[in-house]
C-alpha cells in the first residue's frame, strides 16, 4: 500500500490532519493495537474509529516474521513474508538500529551480491517499507533505520522517500539516523537536499577505478568514482553529517596498492568516514559463486591502518548478522533453494 493512499484513507474516514498524525504515529511508533484502539476511544471520530481496526488489520498483514536468525553479536536477521507471498530481508542491529529492504530483488546486479542475482522482482511500498520498522519495533527499540537491505533504494525513490518522511517525522527517528544506501544516481543528489527529512547518505563506492566498477556494478549509473565523492561531498556539507563510503572488499581485486591511492586521492580531507566490509561469500549450492575471496581480518586491518595515516577516516566493520546467514539476500536465497527443494525442484 502507497503511503499517500492510507493518508487518503484515513481522511475519507473523516481524519483532520491532527487525527491523521495521531493514528499514524500509533502505527509507526509500533505502539499494540489495543493502546491505538483505546486512544481512539479516546480521541478520535466515531466514523475513523470505527474504520480503524480494519485499517490496522491490513497494515499489520503487511509484513510478517517468517523466521527469525539470532546472532552472536546481539542481531537478529529476520525473513519477513509480505502479503504476496514475497520475502525480504530486514535485519535487528545491535545498539537500537534495523536494516530495512526496499525492493525484492535489485537491477543494478554488483557481481559480489546475492540480492542482484535474480533481477528486480518488484518495489516495495512505502508501507512495507515502514512496517518492517514496526516488525523490529514489536522485538525492541529503534531509534537507527539503515536502507541497506535488499534492494536499490534510488530505484524506489518515491516510495523510499516516502518511508523516510513518515519515519522522521511521526516515526520520531533522528535524521541522520535514517541512512539511505546507494550505489549512487543523479536522482538521489537533486531528490534527497529537497526532502524535509533529509536522511544520512551512505554510497557503495567499491573502487575508485571506473572501469572495474562498471565491472562489478555492471548496471549502475555511470558516474566516476572522483564525480560521485562530489557529489556526496556537496549534501555532507549541506547536511551537516558525514557521507558514509562502503567499500566491500574482495581479495586481490580492490585491496591493492592502486585502490589505497586512490582512496586518499579522492577522500583525504573529505567530510566522510569509509567503511571497509570485507566480503560475505555468497554461495550456491554450497560452492562459492563468483570465486571472490575476502582478505584476511590482518590484511584488512592493516589497509584500514594505512587509510587513517594518509587523513581517511576508516573503519573496519564485520557486517551485522554475518555468523548467521552472510551477506545481503542470502537468508532469502536459502529460503527459497529449501523451498524449491523440498518441492522437488533443485
Ligand atoms: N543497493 C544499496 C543498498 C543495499 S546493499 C547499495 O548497494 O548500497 C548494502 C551493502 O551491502 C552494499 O554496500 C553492498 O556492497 C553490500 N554487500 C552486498 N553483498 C555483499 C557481500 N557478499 N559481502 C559484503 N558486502 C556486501
Ligand atoms: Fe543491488 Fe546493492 Fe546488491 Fe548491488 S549491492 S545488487 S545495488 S542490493
């Protein structure tokens, strides 16, 4: 469901702005429906509060846990089933954050992601966007939404944007605790400064060499590395909060000398903090797709190392969730191989 569509909702059930506010705060803040009905008793229009628990039943069918990952670090890595029959993937971070999808499937294919294997199977509404926030909400606090599920989100731009409004405003999350992670498109630049709520920007870099990364993200917009670090320079200026580099690293391929200078050719001195992630393999039928291979934690420690001293300010992160099912699209890949398995279908 479009988010301006349940807006249209509520009003043809006779909300005035305040009540609009009022019963989308109950559902974003993820507070139980019998408390949402209560203050409607208490509050509301007898028409709206009559047309709420339908309203709240098809919300909350949105998005359901299929199964939930608990890992070690304290996150849980959950498939969620939307109401289609679909699955995504929305993962519950240590320290009161949640990683969010926004489409199922992607187009842009990065040759390292298991999300891009398949193609883009279809957006994701705002709503189901935001109820995967609401899912994490009914398992403990949010108060950091990251777009770095499955999916692009500049792909969805509208319905992202939409989940991003509604969340900082009546979601009460911080800002700059929204981050919206892209691959980088001229879409987002002239969209995002625009927005009242204007999230953190997280763009996957990878390299800072444009053929190999025409190579590795074979279909995202071709924007040279040097033009996109510009580009996220002039919104951290505007925004006042620092663009966050992804850089997933993979062994012999853009760990080198080269990409070292590279970095501290574009980035030193930049508002900016670089995130180096070494690589989740990605497997299919239990051998390694690609022939990627992650650096050790040393090699890698020791890049983020020489980083720091040339001015980048770096940090090595494991992804969340990695003991439990590595890597973007992979709880959902191994969903489905079960499934078709277990259907006779390999
Ligand atoms: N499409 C957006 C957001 C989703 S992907 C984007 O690409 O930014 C989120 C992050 O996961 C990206 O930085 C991506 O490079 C990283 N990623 C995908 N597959 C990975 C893998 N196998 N190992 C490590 N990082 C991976
Ligand atoms: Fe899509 Fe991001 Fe995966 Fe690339 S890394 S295929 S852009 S989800």
């Amino acid at each position: 469901m479009r988010l301006p569509l349940i807006r249209q909702r509520l009003r043809a059930l006779g909300a005035a702005p305040c009540h609009e506010r009022r019963v989308l705060r109950a559902w974003v803040q993820g507070r139980s429906l019998d408390n949402a009905r209560q203050r409607a008793e208490d509050f509301l229009p007898l028409r709206l509060r009559t047309g709420l628990p339908s309203l709240f039943d098809e919300l909350n069918a949105l998005v359901q846990a299929h199964s939930e990952h608990p890992g070690a670090d304290g996150s849980v890595r959950v498939l969620a089933a939307l109401a289609d029959g679909q699955t995504v993937e929305a993962v519950l971070l240590p320290r009161d954050g949640v990683c969010v999808s926004t489409q199922v499937g992607c187009a842009v294919g990065c040759v390292f992601c298991m999300t891009g294997r398949a193609g883009l199977l279809r957006q994701l509404s705002g709503a189901e966007i935001v109820a995967q926030v609401v899912l994490a909400r009914s398992r403990r606090a949010v108060k950091k939404v990251v777009f770095m599920g499955m999916g692009e989100p500049a792909h969805n731009l509208d319905n992202v944007m939409d989940a991003i409004e509604l969340l900082g405003t009546e979601g009460g999350i911080g800002h700059k605790n929204l981050v919206f992670s892209t691959v980088g498109d001229r879409r987002v630049f002239e969209r995002l400064p625009q927005s009242t709520v204007r999230p953190a920007l997280a763009l996957s870099l990878h390299t800072t060499d444009p053929a190999l990364r025409r190579r590795l993200l074979p279909r995202a917009p071709d924007i040279a590395p040097a033009e996109l670090v510009e580009l996220g320079e002039a919104y951290a200026r505007r925004t006042g909060y620092p663009i966050q580099y992804q850089w997933t690293l993979l062994e012999g391929i853009n760990d080198t000398a080269a990409e070292l200078d590279g970095i501290a050719r574009l980035l030193a001195g930049k508002y900016a903090v670089m995130n180096l992630i070494p690589y989740n393999r990605v497997e299919r039928d239990g051998t390694p797709a690609e022939g990627f291979r992650r650096p050790s934690w040393e090699r890698a420690a020791a890049m983020a190392r020489a980083l720091h001293v040339r001015g980048v300010l770096t940090k090595l992160r494991r992804s969340a969730g990695q003991d439990v099912e590595a890597g973007c699209g992979q709880l959902r890949a191994r969903a489905l191989q079960l499934h078709q398995t277990s259907r006779g279908v390999t």
